[in-house]
C-alpha cells in the first residue's frame, strides 16, 4: 500500500480518531508507530515507512 493511498483511507474518518490494530485471531490490540525506513538512504529505491507495533 501507497502512502497516498493509506492517507485517502484514514482522510474519511474523524481527524482526532486513534489508529488501532486488532488482532482477531488472538482478541488483542497494538499500539503502533511509524518511522522513515530509509532515513539517510539516498539511493532511487522507492521509500519506505515502517509501521511498529
């Protein structure tokens, strides 16, 4: 998934709403983070975001 395409989804709620992430299977939730994965690179790879939870 696309950064742009990320932001158009999250855009149609509440800008104030808390990102969740629910794992169904085990019935829990996760506290996330993101960070630049490529900080310092400067090849021409497409960057990247990591999303931490």
């Amino acid at each position: 998934m696309r950064i742009k395409d990320l932001i158009e989804q999250l855009s149609m709620y509440e800008e104030n709403s808390e990102v969740i992430i629910y794992d169904d299977d085990n019935d829990r939730e996760y506290e996330i983070a993101a960070i630049d994965a490529d900080e310092g690179d400067e090849s021409d790879n497409d960057p990247q975001i990591m999303i931490i939870f």
